[in-house]
C-alpha cells in the first residue's frame, strides 16, 4: 500500500513503521562508520554482521530487476524492495512494513536513508553472485 493511503488507513502502524525505519537505518549507519574505524577488528566484525544482516533475498524480474530484502519476519515485519538498474546498480529504494492483519505498508524514506541504504546493501549483499539468466518469474 502506497505512503499516502497507508498513513491515512493505517495511522499507528504507518507511525511504527517510520520507527522501525529509523532504527534499521541507525543500525546500517552504526555498521558502515565501524567498517570504516582504524580497529581492524571492528571492521571485520562490522562487515560479517552486515553480510548476515536480514533474513531473505529474494530477485524477481518483471520489466526490472526487484529485489526483495526481508529484514525481520512476524508482528513486526519490514523489508526493503530495491529496483536495480541494467548494471544491478540500486535505482529505487522502497522500504515496507507490515504488522499482524495488515497488508505491506510503503514507508517513504529521505534521501540521505536512501544512500546509507545503499551503501549498506553495496557492501553487505552479492548482487554479481547471482545468475540473472536463471531466475524465472
């Protein structure tokens, strides 16, 4: 469900959302400064907690390429859905959040979300490891 209508029919979720956002946001922040500190170990640390981050990846191809990044499963749900460009480059974030009995909700994202997200997703998943070719809708 789009932003607008998601706000206007589903206000406390659409507020949980916008939350839920900003703490995965925090937390990419939190990874990509601990991948750039001067402790080797740390960034080490940092970059195998963001390879593991998330629990689902999922490609679909449609007249895109849309990828699906489950985050967290449940009562709360949220994921990220990414349209990637011919050089699966990421064009589009949308960031989706759903509680119990509610549909997925488009929670809209700023800018500077936007690229910590992708600079989050550029460093912690495989998009050359997968074989385009293969994948069937």
């Amino acid at each position: 469900m789009e932003s607008k209508e998601a706000k206007a029919t589903y206000p406390k979720e659409f507020a949980k959302g916008v939350d839920y956002l900003n703490v995965v946001v925090q937390d990419m922040e939190r990874l990509l400064k601990e991948l750039n500190s001067d402790s080797h170990n740390k960034q080490e640390e940092a970059l195998e907690e963001m390879i593991n981050y998330g629990l689902d990846l999922k490609l679909e191809l449609d007249q895109n390429y849309s990828v699906t990044w489950l985050i967290s499963t449940g009562g709360p749900a949220f994921r990220f859905r990414f349209i990637l460009d011919q050089d699966l480059q990421i064009e589009t974030v949308i960031a989706e959040f759903q509680d119990w009995f509610i549909p997925w909700l488009e929670i809209p994202t700023t800018n500077k979300q936007d690229e910590f997200i992708k600079q989050f997703a550029e460093h912690s998943l495989y998009w050359e490891a997968w074989d385009f070719e293969e994948v069937e809708i």
